[in-house]
C-alpha cells in the first residue's frame, strides 16, 4: 500500500482534524495534563511575578533617587583640570562638575524684605544634571534652579526675579555684593529638600574669588586683586552611571586616595534581595519543571501505550512516520497553550489580588507582583519548548509502532 503524502494542504488539515478530535474524545486524559500544567504554570508566573516585582519595584525607587547614584567626596583638595576631565571622562561617572571649597558654597538669597533665605546652598549645575532631570538647566549665569524649599520661602515661581547676596571682608572693610537671577525653574523636594539654588558653574567660581577678594566683572566689581586664572578646584559633584558603577567608581576614588561617600549599603541590599529571590526561584523552578517533565513523560507515553492500536491503523491507512509524530506534536502544542492560557488567566487573577492587598501600604503606582511583555513570551516559549521535548520522547515510541499490530487485534 502506498502512503499518503501528508505535507499537502489536505493531509496536514485532516491531521489536525483528527489530532484535536481524539483530544475531545479522549477528554478526561487531556484534563489531567492541562490541569497538572496548570498547577506548574500559574504558580510559577505569580512567584517570578513577585520577584520581578518587588525587585524592579526597589531599583526603580533607588534608580528614580539620583542622590543613590552620587558619591561625595569629603573634604577640600586640589584638583586640576585634567585630573578632572579623567574623572569625567571615566565610564563609570554619568555626570561630574568641579566644587569650590565648601565655605563658599553658601550664599543669601534675597527678595524683598519679607522673604529671603540666609545661607542657602549654592550648588553648581550643568547639561545631564541627574536631579534637575523634569526642571529646565540653567544655561545662563543669570539663571537658577531653586529648590521647593527655597522657592516657598521666597514665595518665587519660575520666571521670577530675585538678588542673590555674598558678603566679604577686605582691609577691615565690610562689603557686600548682588546678583540678578531669574528662576528657570523649581526643584521637587523629593530631589533636593534643602534651600538650595542650582548656578552655572562661572557664577560659582565669581562668588569664591569675590570672597578670596579679586575683581569679579561677573558681579561687576572692579574692587580688590586683579582677576585671577581658575585652574584648580576643591572638589567635584558626581553621580555614577548606574548603580552598579558605584562602588566601582568609589574604589577608583579610593586608589586615588580621595575619600568618598555613597550610599553602597542600601544598593547591596537590594542585590542581596534580588540574589536570594532569584536562588529561591531558581531552586524551586527547577524542582517544578523537573516534576512537570516526568510528569509529562509519563502521561504521553502511557497514552500512546493505550493508542496502540490506533497509532497502528494510521500507519495501515498510509500515514507515514513523520504524520504520527506530527500528531503528538499537534496534541501537546494544543494542551500546553490551553494550560498555559488557564494559567495566565489565574496568574492575571493571583496578581490583582496581591497588588490590592500586600500594595494598599505602598505609594501610589507601586507594585507587589509585576510581569512585562516579553517575559510573557519568554514564558510561553519555555513552555512550549518542554512540550515539544516530552512529545519527542513519545514521538520516538510512537515510531516503533509497526501497521502490522492493529491486524493482530483482528
């Protein structure tokens, strides 16, 4: 008898006609298995889901506060410009502006009588400036970024004016000089909670030699020493790239001798976290799949054992090896997808659940129990690929049925 070629239209439609008939007629086996995937897939889904979520919920927070990134330098040094444009430059710093000596880095801001702020920070600010990400960079000497704090007690908003105010002593003589700034914009206090007002770095660098007492035509004084050359700086304001690139970048300070400080403990805390979820879920993924595996194993070849007789007429109606491993295989794509969307649904279920309830404590578009997309679909071929790994070990027994058994049953 000659065999049908079931790779024509016809032949491969009838083969899923009868793939999914015999599932339905076959129904209370085909449960069994949909329901002991399900009992792999949903609880996996929602375990990566917490873990997924409680970590990325963790790294957002320290991601979305770029004082985690930043590593102060302590103390006053010495530093010249190349020094630091090597440490600009460094893979590791996603942002770095020189520092004048602490001491003068403080200022009085002024309004009017009734609002001013006495000794505020004056920090200086540049392009891709991580805290002054949502506001607009000063660009100008004459503009500033004022802190929330500062702009409610000078009761400024942005486009408003307001003096700017440094004092120093030459000669046994007080004197005082102002500078005009317009607010560019307004500094969440979640970013910056102290009164601060974010300058260009010329501005800076024009208020501690006005203190050192040269001539600064910045604030238009034209009293004291003859302007002076800056080649040197006290400090440096730096954020890493990442949180990674922390203690990297703070090793590398401290081969250099600088001391620095950064906030590596809460970062190793979340990696810690993140370690011992991904070994929980690790371990327990395995031991899941594993049984599932076995599982599978064992309920695909005992159901080719009691289709026997039937895998045998196929073979005596023509079809070839290759139309009966392509019916497994339609078989087990069929049940793994339906348990794998059974699944879905109550991992979707599992989530909400837990997002209401483990979530009420948390700020608001926080989350307990998260999945993106692509891990949806990483899931899904997963799955897939073991389906078809167990339908290939029961394709191989299928194999080794020959027509001539559904003739010794006559």
């Amino acid at each position: 008898m000659s065999s049908y070629p079931v790779d024509r239209p016809s032949e491969r439609g009838l083969l899923w006609r009868m793939a999914l008939r015999d599932l339905v007629h076959d129904r209370k086996v085909a449960l069994c298995i949909i329901f002991s995937l399900i009992a792999v897939i949903a609880p996996l889904l929602l375990l990566f889901g917490l873990k997924n979520g409680i970590v990325s919920q963790l790294r957002h927070q320290l991601l979305d506060d770029p004082r985690t990134r930043e590593v102060r330098i302590t103390g006053n040094g010495n530093y010249d410009f190349s020094w630091l444009e090597q440490l600009a430059e460094r893979p590791e710093v996603g942002f770095s502006i020189p520092l004048t000596r602490s001491l003068n880095t403080q200022a009085d801001l002024v309004r009017d009588g009734q609002h001013f702020v006495a000794g505020a920070e004056v920090i200086p600010t540049g392009s891709g400036d991580p805290l002054l990400s949502d506001v607009v960079v000063p660009r100008q000497d004459n503009q500033v970024v004022l802190s929330a704090s500062a702009a409610r007690r000078l009761d400024l908003k942005p486009s408003d004016s307001f003096r700017l105010m440094v004092n120093r002593k030459v000669e046994g003589q007080n004197q005082r000089a102002a500078f005009a700034l317009t607010v560019s914009g307004v500094l969440d206090d979640a970013r910056f909670a102290r009164p601060g007002a974010f300058v260009t770095l010329p501005l800076l660098v024009a208020l501690e030699d006005y203190r050192d007492g040269y001539q600064v035509p910045l604030l238009q004084v034209s009293e004291g020493k003859p302007p002076r050359e800056r080649t040197r700086f006290s400090r440096a304001r730096v954020y890493a790239s990442s949180l990674d690139d922390v203690p990297v970048l703070a090793r590398w300070l401290e081969e250099q001798h600088i001391e620095a400080v950064t906030q590596a403990a809460q970062i190793e805390a979340v990696q810690a976290i993140d370690r011992v979820l991904g070994v929980i879920f690790g371990v327990i993924a395995w031991i899941s799949a594993t049984g599932c595996i076995a599982s599978l194993i064992g309920a695909f070849i005992a159901n080719i054992d009691r289709k026997r007789k039937d895998m045998a007429i196929l073979r005596l109606l023509g079809f070839r090896r290759r139309a009966v491993t392509l019916f497994i295989v339609i078989q087990a794509l069929f049940l793994t997808s339906v348990a794998f969307a059974a699944g879905l649904v109550l991992y979707l279920l599992g989530s909400t659940l837990f997002n209401r309830v483990l979530g009420t404590s948390l700020p608001d578009q926080a989350f307990v129990c998260h999945l993106e997309p692509l891990h949806y679909f990483a899931a899904l071929l997963c799955v897939l690929v073991v389906a078809l790994s167990v339908a290939a070990i029961g394709a191989l027994r299928a194999l080794k049925i020959e027509p001539a058994e559904s003739l010794r049953e006559i």
